[in-house]
C-alpha cells in the first residue's frame, strides 16, 4: 500500500482549486503554434493565456495512457513507467562537478562521457539520463547533440532527449531517427523533460518541445519546480493546486497534439530557506510534497515522477545521504513510478558527484530490495530444519545455509562493514574513497555495447556536420 497523507475530500479540493484556476486565471503559452492548437479545439482564449473547463481537462487525461514502455536500442533494456515498480534516472541539469577532493568546476565533454558510460554500467540506474551535467567546453548551441551522442554511443538503456530549445529537440529527433528507424513513432524511444515556467506558464521552447515530441509519438515528463514562498503560494496546499493546474496545462496540450502520447506527470517542488532564498531540496517539505503528489497522480489516473536522492548538501557526506535517503524511500514508498535525479545531485541541483552517482545507486539498490516481499512458504519457513538443528546448534554449515548464502541477502559495493581493527589497520578508508574506486573501476572496464554500422557511421557524420 502507498504511503499517502492526504485524504480523499483534500484532494478533492485540490484538483477543485485547480480547476478554478485553470477556468479563470488561465495558463500562459507564448507560442503562436500552441495558441493554434487550443483555439482549433474551441478552447477559451485571451492574448496569450489559455483557459481550460474541467471538462476539457478530462476529456483529454482519459486519452493519455496509464502506462507505457520507453523502448531501449537493446529491448532487454527496455522500460514500462507505471506498472507500479520504480524506473531510476540519473540527476539532471547541474552546471557543476564536484570531484572527490570538494573542487567545483565545469564539466568537459570528456567528464559528460565518463558519466554515461558510469550510467551505463551502474546496475540500478533503468535509464541513461540526459544533462546530467552541462559540459561548458563546447558552443551552447551544439551542446545538446554531444550530449545525446555520448548517450546512444555508450549505452543501450533508454535515454533522456534535449528540450532545451529548438536545436537540441531536432538533434534528439534525427538521432533518435538513425538508432531507431520508420517505427519510431510507435515506440517511444525517448523521453523530453518538460520544465513549466512557474508560476502558470510554459515558455515558448517548452512549449514548442511538447508539440515536437507529441507529434514524433515520443514520450514526455510534464514537470514544473514551483518554491513555496517565491514562485509559488508559501502554504503546501496552496503549491499543490498552482503547480498542479500548471502541469496539467501542458498534459492537456499534449493530448490534443497527439492524443494517446506516452506522459509522465510528474514535480520536484519545494519549499525556499526563509533566512536565505535558497531552494531547500533536501527538506522534509520536499518529501510531503512529493508523497501528497503521487496520490493526485493517482487520481488521474497518469504514470508518475517523483524526486530521489536529492540533498542541499555541498558533498557527498553525512548529510547528503541522510537527505537523499529520505528522498528516496518517500518516492518509492509513495509509489512513484519514474524517478528522476534518483543518483549524483548535490548542492541543490547546482552539482554533480561521480562519487554521490554510486553511492545513491547503492541506495537505489537498497531501496529496491527493502520493496522486495519477504516470501513465506513452507521452504522459506524452515521447520525441518530448525527441528534438524535444535536447541544449541548453529545453522552456518546447513546444506540451505549454503545453497542460499550467495544471493538471499543484499550486498553492498560502497558500503563498509569491515571490522573496526581491520578499518583502522587499512587506513581507516572512507565512503568516498570507496566510491572514487568503484566508479574509476567501472568506467575502466567499460565497453560500448554495439552498434549498427549504418547507424553508427550516420551518427558520426551528423555530429561533425552540425559541429563544424
């Protein structure tokens, strides 16, 4: 059962809220060709702002699916959001590294490939991600292609497309045409992020986004990053219902693109420091917000977001996993169906970790496990063989013991549970270190998993071609 903390007549009064906004306050679409899409679907329009009648709204959630798979270049790689199991995704768009030694920079091409290829080999992240941080080596203008290219290059797990502007959607739709073919429109192959422009709006390159990716039959994550007292109204309650009304704005222009596209409904709202301004991601207000999300998502009746292993934390220390634990087990536990940033982030999104990337992925594989049932049968039971060994024995050499001892239990990669003696006697090495190690070991032995010729030499042309 999913955590919930809202009860059925509250979110009734949210989605109602909602509904008044969106019929009287309207959304913004500054986009001529969104404006055109509402107006041939009779939708009430003023300059600029749409206005949406519940009606309306409803008629378009029923075409959108419950759920869908995000097709992967290899098909064991392959996805479905919203069968009720958590999909894990990278973080996304931090404009920094930090290095093991706590030095921030801007992050290379070269940095952007080793992540994908950590992504890649990671075994708890479903999705390759994209963005995960902005390499600032290259012209803006063709970033989003190096970043795309490094994705289908390095991995066969699904990956993420740009949307940052009209460049990197068209990038993201001639590679995703090379790797995947004609077909590619009945199997969604890509994922765009859609970030609204809180509060009540969508700019004219997100807007744009939604409309590219909607025709192409690729799937979309409607999101918005509303903060409680600046963007957004400073009670939770009155966030849930703007932010809500937001996204569901662009879910609706969606369906009216192409009714039946793949769209994940999903926020990474949150509350501000009042003593600072600063967004606070890794507060226990994220986490309420997060939880109280996923039951309208269910009242909706959408695939879901929900935000993971996120912290303010400036590394990877005590407190970022405290945080980005407790941002976790609240996605998962309230039954999130894709989770972003679900590994790396720090610093309130402005950073990424190599180090923070393996050890949220150990917790990702915690998480999992924890949500895995206990089973109780008569084996698993085991009368006959606590009769066998009685009062006073010890089940260590039971032939059960070791068939099971491989795999009935979790185990760590990062995690030390060296004795104390010998944790002292090696240096008293620290989780860091153990996950510089681990990350440097994977990214050595990665390999990049192949590739069709003709797709591969079509790629290589179109990156020199659009970089020249």
């Amino acid at each position: 059962m999913a955590q919930e903390i809202l009860s059925q007549e509250e979110i009734e009064s949210i989605h109602q809220t909602s509904v008044r906004i969106l019929d009287t306050v309207g959304v913004e679409f500054p986009a001529e060709e969104a404006l055109s899409v509402f107006k041939r679907h009779d939708y009430r329009i003023d300059g600029s702002r749409v206005y949406i009648a519940e009606d309306q709204l409803w008629e378009a959630l029923q075409v959108a699916p419950a759920q869908f798979t995000l097709h992967a270049r290899d098909p064991e790689r392959s996805v479905v959001i919203g069968e009720g199991e958590p999909v894990f995704a990278p973080g996304y768009g931090a404009p920094f590294l930090v290095d093991a030694d706590g030095e921030k920079r801007v992050p290379t091409v070269e940095d952007y490939h080793t992540l994908v290829k950590l992504a890649d080999a990671l075994p708890n992240q479903d999705v390759s991600g994209y963005l995960l941080a902005e390499p600032g080596d290259v012209p803006a203008e063709t970033a989003s292609l190096h970043m795309v290219y490094a994705h289908v290059v390095h991995s066969d797990k699904p990956f993420i497309g740009g949307v940052e502007n009209e460049m990197a959607v068209r990038h993201t739709m001639e590679i995703v045409r090379m790797v995947f073919g004609d077909d590619r429109a009945n199997r969604p192959a890509t994922l765009g992020v859609i970030s609204s422009l809180t509060p009540l709006g969508y700019s004219r390159e997100m807007a744009g986004a939604v409309m590219t990716y909607a025709r192409e039959g690729q799937a979309l994550l409607i999101a918005n990053l509303a903060m409680a007292g600046s963007t957004a109204p400073i009670t939770l309650a009155g966030m849930l219902a703007m932010q809500n009304a937001e996204m569901l704005a662009g879910i609706v222009l969606s369906q009216l693109v192409r009714p039946g596209t793949p769209v994940i409904y999903g926020t990474t709202s949150t509350n501000i420091d009042m003593r600072t301004g600063a967004l606070a991601i890794g507060s226990p207000e994220l986490a309420q917000v997060v939880a109280a999300h996923q039951q309208l998502v269910r009242f909706y009746g959408l695939p879901s977001r929900g935000s993971g292993a996120l912290t303010d934390a400036n590394y990877p220390n005590a407190q970022a996993g405290l945080e980005s634990m407790m941002g976790m087990l609240t996605a998962v536990n309230s039954g999130a169906d894709f989770i972003l940033h679900a590994a790396g982030i720090l610093s309130s999104y402005l950073a990424f970790s190599r180090e923070k990337f393996v050890i949220d992925d150990e917790i990702c594989g915690r998480v999992r496990w924890f949500h895995q049932p206990i089973v109780v049968d008569d084996e698993t039971l085991a009368y006959d063989v606590v009769a066998r060994v009685g009062p006073g024995g010890h089940f260590l050499t039971e032939d059960e013991t070791l068939e099971r001892c491989r795999t009935e239990f979790w185990e760590p990669e990062v995690s030390d549970r060296t004795p104390l003696d010998d944790w002292v006697e090696a240096g008293q090495p620290t989780t860091v270190a153990r996950a510089t190690e681990r990350w440097q070991r994977l990214v050595a032995a990665h390999e990049d998993p192949p590739l069709d010729e003709v797709a591969a030499r079509q790629l290589e042309a179109f990156l020199e071609e659009e970089t020249a």
